[in-house]
C-alpha cells in the first residue's frame, strides 16, 4: 500500500524535504547517511527540516536505509513500484527500471508525495570501497498547504511560494496532511457505530432508520433462508434495480453495500489522481488510499454552507467522488452543478446512499445514460435497516459495470440481501420509502427549530439528509455529558475538513428529539463559563 511506515519520528509542521532514497542489497548505513549529508550539505539545506525517507517497497528493509533514517529522527515511508513508475522524473534509468520496475527510485520516491524536486539524483562519491554507486539521493520539497488548491475558494493551478512561479497540478501538491490511513489525521476507518456498540443509548450516531427492517420485509428475508444450499442468484434482484430506475440490466451491478462498491472502483477502475470531495464519507478515500492510490481531497467550507463549486476541483483529477446528499453535512447539491464535474476521461462518483430520504429524489442522477463516466452508487441499509446484511448497488455504464463485477468474488452477495434487494423494489416499497422521506423531513424540521433555541450551537443550514450537522464550542465535552444522559452523537473530527468542534445528529422521531433536546440544555449548562441563552 502507498505510504506504508516503517519505524517512528517526529513530524513537525516546519519538516519540508522528502530525501528519496535508492540502494542496492547490503548498502551499509553509514555510506547512505553519509550521501543524505553531502547532498543536504551542498545544497544548503538543514536535516532538521527533513520529513521523512521516502523508496519503493523492495527496499524498505534496507537495513542501510532504516539506518539512516533511524540517524536522521525520521520514518521511512515506502510506496509500489507500480506507483513510482508512474511519476514522471528527470533523470530516468531503464537499468534501474528493469531491476526494480520503476526508472529511478530516489527522484520518483522522492516526488510522488511532494510538490517540488530541490536536488536530482546523486550517487554516493567516492571509489568502491566508499560505496561509490551503492546508494542514490534525491531532495524534494511539500510546499505549504497554503499553497494547495483545494478549498472552493482555490483554483487549478497556484502559485509556489518558493518559486513564485505557477505550478501545475500533482498528485504530490494534492495530498492532504494525512497522507495513508496508518499515519496521524482523522482516522478513516471510524463510523458511527463505534459510538453505540455494547452502549445502552439512545443512538442519534447511526443514521440508519428506526423501526426497521419492517415486518413484510423481514418475512421475505426469512422465507430466502430456504434456499441456502443454492448458490446465490442474483438475475431477479438485478432486473428489478434495472426496472426501478428504468436502466437496461447491464448497467446494473449489486454488492454488499456501498462499502463493497467503493473497494471496487478503487481497485479496478483506472485512476491516477483520484479527488475525493470532503467533509463527506471516509470509505472512499480510505479504500482509495488502501489499493494504493494517492488521494488528492477538495474541502468545501463551513462559510460557503459546505456548497460545491466545480472549479474547486482539479481539472487534471481522473475520479472525483462526491457525495449527494453529503454526509455528515447533509447538503444537497444541485444536479446541474454535479453535472458540471463529468468529462470524457474522467470517472464521476456520486455516492446517493440518501438520496431515497430526499422527497421525489430531486437531484438525483441515478437514471441518467447521458453523463460521461458517470457512476452512481445506492445503499438500502439506511432506509430499510439492513446495515448487517450489506445490500447495495452500483449504477454505471455497461463496461464500467463489468470491470468492477471482475473485480468482486464469485457470489459476492447472499440470498437473503438479494432477497431484500429484490423486495425493496417493489411498488409498496416504494411508496413507503416515499412516506418515511416525508416522516424525516417533518422531523427534521422539528430538530432544527429545536437546535435554533441554543445559542451555543450553529446548525449547517439547508439539511436535507436524515440528519444534522452542528458546531458548538467544547463539542467533545459535550458529546461525552450527552452520553452519562443516554444519547451518543456523532464526533465530527473524524472527516477530514471538520475538528472537534463538530457534531452529527440523526434524525429521530418528535418524542426523541424533545428528550434529545432537553439532555443537550442539560449538558450545555453544565459547562463552566457557559455563554447566554
């Protein structure tokens, strides 16, 4: 996987220099930290203000390498072949490509997650018994992320402070501060799940609906139980989704949840500078990131109402996923405005996981053939209260759809998901979603006028998902008196572009909500220096 660490070291906000680093089997220690040295020395640049060592994988137990790095107080970091092999270098070998699949490990190691090269590939001095040729060197620079493109306010190129030239996008200039899901950062892996598990509290953390699977469905489910000596199939299930949405049935693919979908594209579809749109989702990115993708991140604002523009996101990005309705800020966005990211050569994600929760699907792109790489994904856990049996689905162009459904193991998703799948397409069903998104939206709006009471809490305007998004000062400790008063609520500092400031709240029924609301006064009050009401 890109990035992997070997070993541990500081990581100051002032680091800046990536030392790449090339070396052949028994390279002793000395001879690469004495190169890493000479060429720091000679171009006038300090090792304190080194980051990290950066080489391709087949390296990164160089005991040479670890050595020096061990020396230099900082983490070896260590990348594929593969994806070295794709950054563009100045000084290529097909030597060095032949041997180790890319065509210059120092410079490419170096690169691939900084924005500029400050010293090329140089080999260790002096004669064989110096380990003249053993090791290679090369110095790049992360500019600050000032400097980078990625808030709706940016644009696609920017201007390097270092040089004061303009710089055109990299996959470098687009990595955020927390460059693999290992490293320090929002931890991708978390959902709101953890808040609840083996907790008796009143869940406002899980978005998924209450009071679900309904009984009808649940007897479906049960009734597929009979079937389980046959393999799953999965022919009905998937004509039903294709008629649902009035799609032909090979645009059609169903997996376990839309978590299986994200693993799928970010594996088996073609990407070299994927862009996820954030706060939103972390599945996406932390799938990315685990097939070994670098994952540039475009940050919509808290004082833009977290509104996508377009033009914040790089022209040069191939996939770009977004989501819509976004969780956790529950802004919808406008499908005219999604439309606008598409173009030949590029891959459009729209997760729509809670699209069925907004009246009429308004700005749903889910049945439409006519945008260029367009991908739509689909989650029933949510609305029909399936989290633990993984029913999802993909909608996609007939080629896009058979390179994922290469990619997915035989029977990927069982008989009584696709059961429900199947269940969950119905006329009935149907119309019952369409009154629950009708329940949600009174519900919502009755949470809202709630929250508005609080001076302490500001509320993401404009929600429209089955829940909300606030910020309050001290959130953490909030979030943790909510709890000792038996409600768990969703920390926000786990997506990227949010902190602890924020939190998410699903949308629960009137009579929850009045409870919710009276523990959040109690909880509000009993911080100290407690601002006015």
């Amino acid at each position: 996987m890109t990035g992997a660490t070997v070993g541990t070291g500081p990581e100051s906000g002032a680091r800046s220099l990536v030392v790449g680093v090339g070396a052949r089997r028994g390279a002793p220690g000395d001879v690469v930290f004495a190169l890493i040295e000479a060429v720091l020395s000679g171009a006038g640049l300090d090792a304190a203000d080194v980051l990290e060592v950066a080489t391709v994988e087949a390296k990164g137990d160089e005991p040479g390498i670890v050595g020096a790095a061990a020396r230099l107080g900082v983490p070896v970091r260590t990348h594929p072949a593969g994806a070295l092999a794709a950054v563009r270098v100045p000084h290529p070998s097909g030597v060095v490509g032949a041997a180790v699949g890319t065509p210059s490990v120092a410079e490419a190691a170096a690169l691939i997650e900084a924005d500029e090269l400050v010293v090329p590939k140089t080999r260790a001095p002096g004669g064989k018994a110096a380990g003249r040729g053993m090791a290679t060197c090369a110095v790049a620079r992360r500019l600050p992320a000032a400097a980078g493109t990625f808030e709706v306010s940016g644009r696609k190129t920017s201007t390097s402070p270092v040089t004061g030239s303009s710089r055109p996008f990299t996959m470098a200039a687009m990595s955020p501060p927390t460059r693999n899901i290992e490293s320090t950062g929002p931890d991708l892996r978390h959902h709101g799940d953890a808040e609840v598990r083996g907790e008796n509290l009143t869940d406002l953390a899980v978005n998924v609906r209450t009071h679900t699977p309904p009984e009808w469905l649940r007897e479906r489910i049960a009734a597929s139980l009979t079937s389980l000596a046959a393999y799953p199939d999965g022919s009905s299930a998937r004509a039903a989704v294709a008629g649902r949405h009035g799609l032909p049935v090979e645009r059609v693919l169903l997996t376990a949840g839309a978590a299986e979908a994200f693993v799928l594209i970010a594996r088996a579809l073609p990407a070299r500078r994927p862009v996820v749109v954030h706060p939103q989702f972390t599945e996406p990115e932390a799938a990315l990131r685990a097939a070994g993708h670098g994952v540039g991140r475009v940050l919509l604002r808290a004082e833009d109402g977290f509104r996508l523009d377009p033009e914040a996101v790089p022209e040069e990005a191939d996939l770009v996923v977004v989501g819509n309705p976004t969780n956790p800020t529950s802004v919808l966005h406008p499908a005219a405005l999604l439309e606008r990211l598409a173009r030949p050569g590029r891959t459009l994600v729209v997760d729509e996981a809670f699209m069925d929760v907004v009246p009429g699907e308004r700005e749903a792109l889910c049945d439409r053939t006519d945008i260029p790489g367009l991908v739509v994904l689909r989650s029933l856990t949510k609305t029909w209260g399936l989290a633990g049996l993984r029913i999802g689905y993909v909608l996609a162009a007939p080629e896009t759809v058979t390179l994922l459904s290469e990619a997915q193991p035989l029977w990927p998703v069982s008989s009584p998901a696709l059961a429900a799948a199947e269940a969950c397409m119905e006329p009935r069903a149907l119309v019952e979603a369409a009154e629950a998104a009708d329940r949600i939206t009174v519900d919502r709006a009755h949470l809202l006028a709630g929250l508005a009471e609080f001076s302490e809490v500001e509320v993401v305007e404009a929600a429209r998902g089955p829940f909300v998004l606030v910020r309050l000062e001290r959130a953490a400790e909030v979030r943790e008196r909510l709890r000792l008063l038996g409600f768990a609520a969703r920390r926000g500092d786990t997506f990227p572009g949010l902190g602890p400031q924020w939190l998410r709240l699903a949308v629960r029924d009137r009579a929850t909500t009045n409870r919710f609301l009276q523990a959040l006064d109690q909880a509000v009050q009993a911080l100290p220096e407690r601002s006015g009401r």
